[in-house]
C-alpha cells in the first residue's frame, strides 16, 4: 500500500452555497460590536468637529475681520486650532481601533479556514491541487487586509463627513448646494460600473494566483526539482513559470488600473466645481442680485471641497468593497465545503481496545463507475495478523484507507470490537489505529519533534526506548546533535529504511492496539531488512496488525492472508493452505518470491 500523493485535479469547491455575501461579511463584524462602537462615535465626532471650522471661517470672514474685532478673531482662529489638534486625535484613535478589529477578523478568518481543511477528509486533498489551499488562506484572506482594516472606518467616518458637510451646506446656501450636486447621481452609478469590472478581475487575479502558488509548490519541492532536472525540464519550467508571472503582473495592473479614466473624470468634474460656484455667485452680484455674502461664499467652497474628499472616498470604498466580496466569496467558498468524513454527534466510547477488526461486505468506489474494493469480508482477531497481497491497483493501499477512517466505505461496515469506525470520535479512532506509510512523512524540526508528534508528553526516556525499539537508536546517536538534530524538509536527510525505522519509533510511541503496516516495496539489502524486521517485530508484537505485504517472510508468518485481484478476495487461507490449494496466491507467490507488485 502507498499511501502516495495522490492526484492533483485543481478542482477544491464542491457543494458551495451561494448567496448574498454582504450580510454574511457584515456577522464576520458582530463579535466586535464594542470597539466597532467606539470607533463610530470618534469619527462622528470628529466629522462634525471638522465641519464647523466652516462657520468659524464664516464668522471671521463676515464679522471679526471687516469690523476690526481682534478678541473675536483670536478665538475664533484658536477655535480653528483646536478642531484640528481633536480631529487628529480621533483620527489615530480610530486608526488604531480599526486595524486591531481588522487584523482579529482577518484572524479569525484564517483560523477557521485552517480548522475547516483539518475537517476535510483525504479525498478533498487528493483532488486539491497542491499551493491552493495555502494560497486562499494566505493570499485571499491577505487580500481582505485594507478593507476589513479600514472599511468600516471610512464608511463611517465619509458618510458622517459627507451627511454634516451637506446639512452645514445647506444651512449656508441651499441653492449653491444644488448646484454642487446635480452631477452626483452620475458619478455614483459610473463608480458602480468600475466596481463590479474590478470585481471580475480580481477573482480572475486570486485564481491565478493560487495557480502560481501551485506551480512554485510543486515545482521547488525536493520531489518537484528532482523531476525537473532529471526530466532536462528546468529552463522550460522557468519559461513557464515566467509566463504566468507576466500575466499575474497583468491582472495585477488592471485590476488597479481599470476604470480610472472615468474615475479620474469624476475627479475633475468635482475640482471645477468652485469654479463654478464663483462664477453663479459673481455673475448673480454682477447683475444687482447679490445670492450670498463673501464670508457665506468662501466658507461653502471650502464646505464643498471638504465634500469632494470623503465623497470621492465613499465611492472608491464602494468600489473596494465590491472587489474584496470576491476575496471573501473564495474564503467562504472553502468554508461551505461538507466534509464526507463525518464526526459522529454521539460518539462511542471504547474505554479498552481489544483490537478486533472486521470486515463486513465492505464496498468502496472512488468514482461512481469504479469499485476498488467489492465486497470485502475478513475478521482480524484481536491480537491477531493479516497479510494483504495482491496485484498493483487491487485495492490493498484502499483497504487499508478504510481501518482508519482516511475514506468511509461506499457500501458495508468497518468495525473495531463490533464498533462501526463511524460512531467512533476521530480521537477515539486515532488513538485506536496507528498507520505506518511506505511514505514516511517527517517535519522540518528536530528528530525528538518529530517522535513527539505522536505523543507530545513523552519523556525522553520513553523516546528513546521506542527508538531503541525500531532499531533507529543508534542511528540518531551518530547524527551530530543526537535527538536534537534537525530532519530536513520532508525528512530528505533519512534514507528511506530509516524515515521507516523513525515513523515505527513514532507509531511504537503511540502505542494503538490496530497498525494498518505499509511494507516497503523497495529492495533492501539483507542487513536493513534484518533490521527493519526487527522493528517491526517490536512494533507488531501483541497487536492486531494488518499489513499490505510484499515480502515473503510477513506472509508466510501471517495468521491470515487475502489476496485481493480487482477489488474483491480472490483467495483467503494461511500460506500452507493457499500453497496447497494451488489458487491464485499458489500462483502470485510462484511468480515473484519476494510478492513485489507484478506489472
Ligand atoms: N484518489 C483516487 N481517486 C480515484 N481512483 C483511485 C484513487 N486512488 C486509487 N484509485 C484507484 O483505485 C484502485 C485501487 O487502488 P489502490 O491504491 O488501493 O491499489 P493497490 O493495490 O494499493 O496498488 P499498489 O500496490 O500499486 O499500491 C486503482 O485502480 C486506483 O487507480
């Protein structure tokens, strides 16, 4: 059994729920409610202090200048200094507030993310291109960054803005008001449009992302580099990967860059404004029917272009907004994924394992069209062994998936002590079976880390006796810094008999009355076989060992054999029977000694 990495189908949503995002991204906001609260009322606050720098302006403009009041003055222009000085402290307030509610957000987003991929069973791995999920989680939900931080803090604080600036406006000059507005309902709509192009772009920017972020992933990995120099492909990979970075770089531009002309219209069309405004006043005066006062003037323009800022700001925040559903649809994407391994609501509890596994008319298919396994019956005694033979591609690595619950069986039960696996808690399960992969999977950390996996509270003597036990002890003493030496990525250090020999150590720190044993296909000299028979002797001793064997020695000591050919039992027995009985293990173990997989 392989327990290899499987195929990559870049194709990770199924069964999403669709809908409308906004009311959903607006709960992500719900548990911040307080800070959210705080952060509304300094930016009121600080709108409204801004706006009346306005009247002040007005009063000295209309009153304290023109009748030479210098006391009226003076505080008036303190008055002027002391808007500003509060309205910068309400603003690095509320700055302060809204990045830690955005950044907590943004964490519990990735959180559940990652909870959620822990929930996903194998099968969604193996049709999730490698780099997806890491780039959903760190790009996508990196990408939300600005507008969870500052989103709702510039809604607020431009709405107030505007809403104060158009009431103070409006107390000064209701008609100049209509005159500075009549093009708005225009720039609101063009503002719309470029939202929802961006929009488009940048889901088309995320996807090609999460593919770039593939490509690296697998082609500079230990695995991916291999392949590459030893397949002469590594000029052309880095053609291609040149290519996808340009049209990254293309994406990345039009999504900054398209609708900005208009954007840009709008702008100029605000700015002339004042313009205008001057000119309706100034011609109105010329013709003997003065509209408004000089002070009123001067005080509404600068109103007026006060309202161009935030009214700008709303827009463009429109437009943000818009863009970054497409971040969060991704994210929620991922999260309205069913996991097909489900946790029973109400476990069973298996105080003492005895470790009898059975079997039951057990069918599995991957594909609707394919059974890998077909009606499969076979008991394990507790304590007991059982040795899976069978060609390449008859179902033994699929087997052995279904022992620890990797897979649920299509049709037909598992069960450990006449529990079905699905009643029993994925902990209950794990402590219960222990696998041992031909594919032995070790972190980037220290050899002692990685024993620790298994068990984190284990005692460096307990490390040490199991690694004595797996025959690995000595090994790792040679190593310069003995427990404490660090395992490359993907333990590439080891060779594979010692990843072996290390993942029996971590698996003997487990201690599971089930092992689901994946034998090493590859030929290994007589002393490490002796060896690596040797831990494995230790590891199976007084436990229900189920193992996908290639060796003769595993088989022929095997209380029980099967032999799998398309998915079901073709032959079941001890070696003597099968031997005897001249069938197809008679056959299997005739052709190929050591039982290695046949072409
Ligand atoms: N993730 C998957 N999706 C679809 N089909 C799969 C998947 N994994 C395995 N299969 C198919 O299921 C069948 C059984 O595969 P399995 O890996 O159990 O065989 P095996 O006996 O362990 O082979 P080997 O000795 O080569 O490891 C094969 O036809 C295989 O192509």
């Amino acid at each position: 059994m392989t327990f290899r990495k499987p195929h990559t189908v870049q194709k990770p949503a199924q069964e999403t729920s669709r809908g409308t995002d906004i009311p959903r991204i607006l709960r992500l906001f719900t548990p911040y409610r307080g800070p959210l609260l705080v952060i509304t009322l300094f930016v009121v606050l600080s709108s409204l202090v801004s706006v009346a720098s306005a009247f002040l302006l007005r009063e000295i403009l209309d009153t304290a200048l023109p009748q030479g009041r210098v006391g009226l003055l003076s505080l008036l222009a303190l008055g002027m200094i002391a808007v500003a000085v509060v309205t910068n402290v309400f603003t690095v307030l509320q700055t302060y507030l809204s990045t830690r509610v955005g950044q907590r957000i943004m964490h519990d987003l990735r959180t559940s993310v990652y909870a959620h991929m822990q929930r996903m069973s194998l099968a969604f791995f193996t049709r999730t291109r490698t780099g997806e999920v890491q780039s959903r989680i760190a790009n996508d939900i990196g990408g939300m960054q600005s507008t969870v931080t500052s989103t709702a803090n510039q809604l607020v604080s431009n709405l107030t803005t505007v809403t104060a600036t158009l009431v103070a406006m409006i107390a000064l000059d209701w008609r100049l008001t209509l005159v500075s507005l009549v093009m708005l309902p225009l720039f609101v709509l063009i503002s719309k449009q470029v939202g929802g192009q961006r929009k488009k772009i940048t889901t088309e920017r995320q996807k090609h992302l999460a593919r770039m972020s593939s490509t690296v992933e697998e082609s500079l990995s230990v695995s991916g580099i291999l392949l590459g120099r030893t397949m002469g492909r590594s000029t052309s990979l880095t053609e291609a990967f040149a290519a996808q970075s340009e049209k990254l770089a293309d994406l990345e531009i039009r999504a900054d860059t398209s609708g900005r002309w208009r954007i840009s219209n709008i702008q100029l069309v605000m700015s002339t404004i004042p313009a205008i405004l001057y000119w309706v006043a100034g011609f109105a005066s010329a013709h003997g029917s003065p509209l408004v006062s000089i002070g009123t003037l001067v005080a509404f323009t600068s109103l007026q272009g006060n309202l161009f800022r935030p009214l700008m700001m709303l827009l463009s925040t429109g437009v943000d907004l818009q863009t970054s559903t497409a971040l969060f649809r991704r994210i929620f994407e991922y999260l309205d994924l069913r996991p097909d391994v489900v946790e029973p609501a109400d476990p069973v509890a298996l105080p003492e394992v005895r470790g009898e596994v059975r079997l039951d008319h057990v069918g599995f298919a991957y594909t609707p069209d394919r059974k890998a396994l077909d009606d499969v019956t076979v008991t394990v005694p507790a304590g007991g062994s059982l040795a899976v033979v069978g060609h390449t591609g008859s179902g033994k690595t699929t087997l052995g998936y279904l022992i620890p619950r990797l897979y649920d069986a299509t049709s037909g039960t598992v069960t450990i002590d006449g529990v079905d696996v699905r009643d029993l808690s994925a902990e209950t399960l794990a402590a219960a079976v222990g696998v041992v992969s031909q594919e032995t999977y070790l972190f980037h950390a220290s050899i002692a880390d990685n024993l620790r996996f298994a068990k984190p509270d284990a005692t460096d003597a307990e490390l040490e006796r199991a690694a004595r036990a797996a025959r690995i002890h000595d090994h790792i003493m040679s190593l310069p810094d003995g427990y404490a030496t660090l395992v490359g990525e993907r333990g590439y250090r080891f060779s594979g008999g010692e990843k072996q020999r290390l993942a029996i150590a971590r698996t003997l720190l487990r201690d599971p009355p089930v092992l689901v044993l994946d034998e090493a296909t590859s030929a290994l000299d007589n002393t490490t076989e002796r060896e690596l028979q040797h831990a494995l002797d230790a590891l199976s001793r007084g436990r229900t060992t189920i193992t996908i064997a290639h060796r003769l020695s595993t088989i022929r000591d095997a209380d029980q054999i099967i032999v799998l050919g398309h998915g079901r039992v073709i032959d079941q027995g001890t070696h003597a029977d099968l031997v005897t009985a001249g069938g197809p293990y008679a056959a299997l173990a005739g052709r190929s000694p050591d039982l290695a997989p046949a072409p």
